[in-house]
C-alpha cells in the first residue's frame, strides 16, 4: 500500500485519487484555521512555492477534531487559506483524522508512522506526515515543528530518484 491507493475530495468537492501526486514528495498536514499553529500555513506555502518545480507538493486537510478550531466550511476554509496566507498548494475537504469516521487516508499514514509511544492517534493540528515519490510514509512531525525544520528533510527525498514501477507486461516505467 502506498498514498496512491487513497482518494480524498478536493475542498470543492472534486473526487481526487492521491495517484495524481505519484513521483511527488509530499507534506501531508492536517490543518485547522483557528489554531495556533495557523501561521505555519505561511511556511508551508514558502515550502510549497520554493520546491514545487523539483517535485514537491504539501496536501492540506482541514480538521475540526481539535478545539473545535475548524468550524468553517469549505469554502470559508478556502477563503481563509487564501486571503489570510495566499495558500495555492492543494487544499481538501473537511475530514477527520481520529476516531470512527477517520478518513482512509489517515488511518493509513497512523499505521505507518505512529504517534509518540506509538499510539495511532494525531494529538493535534498541524501534525504533518513526509511521503517519497514512491508514495511511501517516511516520516511524522509534532505540531510544533514548523516547516523550516522540516526542509532540510525535504530536500533530502527530493534528490533521490523514484524506484521504477513495475508494469503488466513486466516492463518499468
């Protein structure tokens, strides 16, 4: 299982197949407009604009699990994003990231990179997850590390090369 066996709704509602992003390195965060850690979404963007030609994109997912700091909808959400912090990297629709109606996606990336004491929850907004451009779960951040501390990270998996993936008839591509 990778990333790219998930489908998730863009924030307009627009079904997208996380295959879209295959050879990308990927930040998937959860994130939350009133929280304290908003300002981050200025990073992630300044990561998303300096790295984005070399394969890069950060996916954001609006969660309203925490303190109930995502009361908007989506396209309040949108608005926010995009008057507040100028946000252009892909935003989706509202999901939950704990709990019974925990997205797939989400129940995925827990999985593959628990939490502290290996618990499979998200302790907050703003938890981010380092996917290759194998679609693969490399790393998990805490809400308080900022995109800045997580570039040099980043920059790491951008440098190395996708493995070939294999085909029906056997042949890679």
């Amino acid at each position: 299982m990778t990333i790219y066996d998930y489908t998730a709704n863009l924030i307009d509602g627009t079904p997208q197949q996380l295959d879209a992003y295959r050879g990308k390195v990927a930040l998937i965060v959860n994130v939350a407009s009133r929280c304290g850690f908003a300002p981050q979404y200025a990073g992630l963007e300044a990561l998303y604009r300096r790295h984005k030609d070399e394969g890069f994109v950060v996916l954001g997912f609006p969660c309203n699990q925490f303190g109930f700091q995502e009361p908007g909808n989506e396209a309040e959400i949108q608005q926010f994003c995009s008057l507040n912090y100028d946000v252009t990297f892909p935003m989706f629709a509202k999901i939950d990231v704990n709990g019974p109606w925990t997205h797939p996606l989400y129940a995925y990336l827990k999985a593959e990179q628990p939490g502290f004491l290996g618990l499979p929850t998200i302790k907050w907004n703003f938890t981010k997850f380092l996917v290759d451009r194998n679609g693969k779960v490399r790393r998990r951040y805490a809400p308080t590390d900022t995109p800045e501390f997580i570039e040099r990270d980043i920059i790491a998996l951008l440098r190395e090369q996708p493995a070939p993936q294999p085909v029906a008839n056997g042949v890679s591509r």
